[in-house]
C-alpha cells in the first residue's frame, strides 16, 4: 500500500477509536497524528518532526490573544455582570410577548458576546432567569431551551475564540471575522426571539414585565453601559487601527479588572481561582493547536485534502450541493465534537475545497463557527445543552422537545447564512477589511 494513503488511514481511524473510547480529543488527534508519522518518516524523524510541530504550532503572536480573552471572559463571569446586562435586556425588550424569556435570549447575547464564552452565558444567565420564569408560569423545559439555544449567540458576536482559531488555520483576517460575525450573530438571537413570540402567543396568561419609567430605564442602561463598552473598546480598537487583536485582548484583561473593582464584585483572594480557571481552559485550547499542528503536517504530507475533495467533487460538482452536504458533515461533526478541535481538524480539509468555487474564507468561516455553534447544543456532547439542563435542575430528555424549534430555526438559519453570503461579507467590505 502506497505510505501516504497508509498513514492516512491510520491518522482517520486512530481518531475514530480514541473518539469511541472515551480518550480526549486531545490525545486522540496526537497519538494518532505521530503514529501517521511513524509511517511517513520513520520512528526516530516522526518523533523529531511531532515535536516540531507542536512548537510551530503554538509559537504564534496572534495566538497569544486567546489565554487573555479567557482570562477576560472568566473575570467577567466572576464580577458581577450577569445582573446587570439582565436588568439592560429587561428595559430593551422586556414589554414584547414571552418578555422574560425574551430577555433570557437578548441577556444571553449580551454576556456572551462580553464573555466570550456561550457556556458562561448559559450558567449565569440561566441560573438567574430560570426561576423568575418558572415564578411567571413558563414551562421549565421551555424557559431552559430558550437558554441554552440563544447562549451560543456570543460565540458569533465577537470577540470571540473561535474565530480567533479559525483565522490562525486559515490565515483569515481576525479583524474581517470579528466584524462578519455580527449579523449573523444578531440575527440567531432573533430567531430564538421569533420562537419566544409564537410560544407567547399560544400562551397569553403570561405577564409582560412591567412598564420601566424613562429615567429607571435610563439608569438601567447607563449602569450596564460600562460592561458592554468592552466590546467597543475591543473591536473599536481593532478596526481603527490602534492596536492588534493580541494587544486587545491585553485590554480586555486590563478593562475586566477596573470594571470589577468598581462593581466591588471580586476580592483579591479570588484573583488565584480565577488565574486558575482561566489557566486550565487556555492549556486545553493550546495543547488542541499544539497537536493539530502534527495532524495538519501529516494531512499535508499525505495529501488527505486533495482526496477529500476529489471524492466530493465525485458526488457532484454543483456548488450547491456540495456546500449543503458541508453543512450537513459540520452539523454531525458538531454532534460528537467541540467546536475548537473540529475547527481545527476540518478547516485544512474543507477550505481548499470551498476556496475552489469562490467562497471567501471569512464566509466560510462564518458558516463554520455558526453549523459547530449548533452542535454545542445538541446532544450527546452539546456542553452548553449540559450546562443548561443543570442550572435548570431538568433532565436532558425533558429539554431536547422544547429545543426541536429552535433546532429547526437555526438551520434554517444557517442555509440562509451559507446561501446569502452578503450577510456575512457586507460589514467588513464596508469598513475595507475585505476588498470587494
């Protein structure tokens, strides 16, 4: 058997069997990666070559903007803006029908977006509007799949580390997919608003929260003003040209710590906790870049790109076709994996191939981030479907029929996102991130 397509199978299948007993991600995409090696150089060069990648992979400037927006994003989970960006979304859309679970779903975008982090968005929020909807007489199911199907919208609006992933496998422009998340991002909060109205509608004993004055709401939003100024620091930043997205994330340290200071939210004996946790998630990611940074050198080597697209372009030629068929393969991808390694696993693998119909790689990227958003919400791996489901206190079962709506209107979403490429590229054309 010719050695590239060898080693090949042994990177494909050795991933698939650490998938299936359990072993993390992690180590599955590794061990499999430098046993590919073994094949392609011998054991003694393998050895060398999964060394130097791994170093290759991580020595990266951008790069180092992801344990700073984590440690940003855990600051933020630990200072006490959660209530804050509820009590905003309360004024905002708090007198629509459904108007708490109408707030869950713009709060969620809010602190995710802030934070970074849909998971963090689901736990906070979650924890604190669940109750206040089961006090209202909003089914639990229904109040904790509004939860955990709008909380990946942060993970579109940026900044956010996904894309920061992305952009370092595809050599995509951070700044172009930071802006071209937006509407995107802005646009699936909205579609689990247009669930909330039509559950509303069927269920008008529900009470609309109650009429804010201008100048309670006023203040309401003025005092949740400094949080979500972050995001125009940030991007704000980036876009003017005054600093890198590395730099911004420094700022985003920086700005976490004052605003939680003033909050008087966090004490100094909880700084090591949060150094911590934001420490443990940044190894995670960094040992995933790390290893793929073999499995992208064994990919390259072994030329698995170039037969992917050969056997997809065997299936059919029609572009349409085969983009839907890459949404589809995403969305299993999104069932079993986490978004971070499988951005970086199937980036290399897709990219050529939708590159070579005029898909703009930030487009692309969109699509990406926004069919593996979906799977972190669908079982059986969906963190922020487990994460959800505890806060409220409720089976995974009781939650899965409440979410089947919102299922149906994130796909379609997501076809509209693909096929509507302005939706994603108007926004960083407009501001010369992308050149038309």
């Amino acid at each position: 058997m010719d050695p590239a397509l060898f080693a090949a199978l042994i990177l494909l299948a050795g991933i698939a069997i650490f998938l299936l007993i359990g072993a993390p991600i992690s180590i599955g995409v590794g061990l499999s990666s430098m046993f590919a090696l073994f094949v392609l150089l011998g054991m003694e060069n393998g050895v060398l070559t999964s060394a130097q990648q791994v170093f290759r992979g991580i020595n990266s400037f951008p790069l180092l903007a992801i344990p700073f927006f984590v440690l940003a994003g855990v600051i933020m989970n630990n200072g006490g803006i959660a209530l804050r960006l509820i009590n905003a979304a309360k004024v905002l859309v708090g007198r629509a029908p459904g108007s708490l679970a109408q707030t869950n779903v713009a709060a969620n975008a809010m602190f995710g977006a802030v934070s970074g982090s849909g998971v963090a968005a689901a736990a906070a929020i979650g924890s604190t509007m669940g109750p206040l909807q089961a006090k209202e007489g909003y089914d639990r199911g229904f109040s904790a799949a509004t939860n955990i199907a709008s909380a990946p919208a942060g993970m579109l609006i940026p900044p956010s580390n996904l894309m920061i992933v992305y952009s370092l496998v595809s050599s995509a422009s951070i700044a172009a997919l930071f802006v071209a998340g937006y509407i995107p991002g802005i646009l699936w909060a909205a579609a689990c608003m247009l669930i909330v109205y039509l559950y509303a509608r069927k269920r008008p004993e529900l009470k609309i929260t109650e009429k804010v004055g201008f100048s309670q709401g006023l203040r309401t939003i003025v005092v949740a003003l400094p949080a979500l100024f972050l995001i125009v620091v940030v991007i704000g930043g980036i876009l003017g040209g005054i600093f890198t997205a590395t730099e911004a994330s420094n700022i985003a340290v920086v700005y976490s710590l004052v605003l939680s200071a003033i909050y008087r939210s966090i004490k100094i004996k909880d700084i090591p906790r949060i150094l911590m946790d934001a420490t443990r998630t940044t190894a995670v990611v960094m040992f995933l870049v790390g290893v793929s940074s073999i499995m992208g050198f064994v990919m390259s080597f072994a030329k698995i790109p170039a037969m992917v697209s050969q056997a997809m372009f065997a299936i059919s030629s029609n572009p349409v076709v085969l983009l839907l068929l890459i949404a589809l393969v995403l969305l299993i991808v999104g069932l079993f994996m986490d978004p971070t390694p499988a951005v970086l696993i199937f980036t290399p693998i897709l990219l050529p191939i939708v590159t070579a119909f005029g898909i703009h790689p930030v487009h692309f990227g969109i699509m990406m981030v926004f069919a593996l958003s979906v799977g972190t919400i669908t079982p059986p791996v969906g963190p922020i479907l487990f994460v959800g489901a505890k806060v409220s206190g409720l089976r995974i079962e009781e939650v899965i029929k409440h979410l089947l709506p919102f299922f149906g209107a994130l796909i379609l979403l997501l076809i509209i996102v693909i096929f509507t490429p302005s939706l994603s590229m108007w926004l960083p054309t407009q501001l010369g991130l992308i050149k038309s």
